[in-house]
C-alpha cells in the first residue's frame, strides 16, 4: 500500500507541474506543448500503463484493507478517543479514497479520455500543430457546478495525503522521533500546496485569472 502510494505522489509532483503551465498566461500555448509532449513520448505512454496499474493497485489494496480492519473488530472501543486517538482522517481514508475514486472518474471522462479518444481541436504552437487542451480545460471549468466538485475532490485529496503520506514513510521502516516530524512537516506542506494547486485551476479558469 505504501509503494503504490508513494508511486501514485511522484505521479502528482509530474502531474500538478504540468497543470500549473496555464499560469504561463501565454493562452495555453506552454500547457499544449507539455500536454503534447506526454502524449505523444512513447516512454511517457509505457509509463501511463503502469500508473494506472499501480492506481488499480492501490485501490483494490484499500478495499481490501478496509475490509480487513473492519472485520477483524466488529464491536467498537466502549470510550471514543476522537482526535486524542487519531485525526478524523486518518480514520477516514476509505471513505477519502471512495470520493477520490469518483473524482477520478469524473476528471478522466473531461480530459483523459477525450484527448486519447476523440479529436480536440488543434492550435499552432511555435510552427507545430498541437491538440488544444488549454481550451478543453476552459470549456469544461465554466460550469460553476463542475468546479464546485473540483474544489471538493481536492479537498479530499488534501486529507488524504495529510494521513497517506507520513503513514506511507512510517510502513517502510522510517523510525519515530525527529524523522517522522520531519516527513510529517513534508507530509503537510506536500498536501497542502498540491491540492491547492488543482483546486485554484477551476477558480483560476472560471473567473479569467488565466489568459
């Protein structure tokens, strides 16, 4: 469950950069060519077939999890220890991952699979004919219904990896005391900026911040 987890944090680092080229504010011809540019590079495609093998992977690895934990104490503690025993969500991270499962979905079925499986529009960018993602992205953040989920599903993001990301170092043998604060701190700030980052997109496009 870490592996797969710390796979799928190097795959946001990738993913949060590309996206954060719409605020090149040069009419998305930045983000086009880095758009271009992972779906075209053949190394690049080999490597999307193993991050949604390792997404699969991940997700049947916390169904199963969630099972188990369920399972094995059906009766609950007698005193609740809230907060004083755990955050909220970290005892929540099935029900995160449930939500990031369906905002997956929905961000697949706006870009990843029109721009693998219908034909975008195409722009020129410095003499090279170029779908036009950039406007896709405009198109699709104008609903305010659709950028209000966005907003949701990063905030799921955030605390998932609040929980997820020092829970992952901690499985892999990273000891107590001044490491685990520091990959705690790492943990936050990694949150944090990156689901902030995906959320102001939608906020970014709806209210023209972006050009």
């Amino acid at each position: 469950m870490s592996l797969t987890g710390i796979f799928l944090i190097s795959f946001l680092v990738v993913h949060v950069g590309i996206n954060a080229c719409i605020w090149a504010n040069d009419g998305g011809q930045m983000f086009n060519l880095a758009s271009h540019f992972m779906a075209t590079t053949v190394v690049i495609r080999i490597l999307e077939v193993g991050l949604f093998a390792g997404l699969l992977l991940h997700i049947i690895q916390g169904l199963v999890l969630e099972v188990q934990n369920r399972s094995r104490r059906r009766n609950g503690y007698a005193v609740s220890l809230g907060n004083r025993g755990s955050k909220w969500y970290s005892r929540s991270m099935g029900l995160l991952g449930t939500l990031l499962l369906f905002f997956l979905i929905m961000h697949l079925s706006h870009f990843w699979i029109p721009s693998r499986f219908t034909d975008l529009p195409t722009t020129d960018v410095n003499g090279k004919e170029v779908a036009d993602q950039y406007a896709e992205i405009v198109r699709v953040f104008q609903d305010p219904r659709i950028d209000i989920l966005y907003i949701l599903g990063c905030l799921s993001l955030m605390y998932h990896l609040l929980h997820g990301f020092q829970s992952a170092f901690r499985t892999l043998g990273v000891p107590n005391g001044k490491y685990i604060v520091l990959i705690k701190g790492m943990g936050f700030g990694f949150a944090v900026i990156v689901s902030l980052a995906f959320a102001m997109m939608p906020v970014s496009v709806y209210f023209g911040w972006v050009h």
